[in-house]
C-alpha cells in the first residue's frame, strides 16, 4: 500500500527531530528566523540592531553631543 504525502512529511520530521537536524518552522511552512542582535541606548532606552554601526552613529547624532556622545549611548558597541 502506498504511504501518503501527509505520512510521508511526518515520518521525514520524526526522523529529523530525533536527528537533531531539523529547523523550527512556523505554521504556514516558513522557516523561523533567529532574532538579531540589539543593543539599548543609554539615554533614551530605545533598542537597534547593533550590526549596523552606521545606524547606531545616526541615532546617537539625536543626542546632545556634548552630553551623550555615541561612546556613552553604545558603551559595548563603541569602546
């Protein structure tokens, strides 16, 4: 007898989980995606991806600059 596409995808995932092997995925079948990493300004709490330093540099700009400098709001991000 012919094993269904429904029994053969659920016999695939027990094998991969025992595996270790397979990838989380949401409901509708898309793979989930790990979070990236942030980093919380110092002055206003306000949290960005901290792999764009550019991005970290203009927000920091918002800031007074004598104050809060882009040191003092990123202190891990900008030794």
């Amino acid at each position: 007898m012919p094993i269904s596409k429904k029994d053969r995808r659920n016999k695939e995932h027990k094998k991969a989980d025992a595996a270790g092997t397979r990838a989380p995925v949401k409901r509708n079948g898309l793979p989930v995606k790990p979070p990236k990493p942030t980093s919380i300004c110092q002055n206003c709490r306000k949290e960005i991806v901290n792999t764009n330093k550019l991005q970290l540099e203009v927000h920091a700009e918002t800031h007074d600059q004598k104050l809060w400098p882009k040191e003092k709001c990123w202190p891990n991000d900008f030794p």
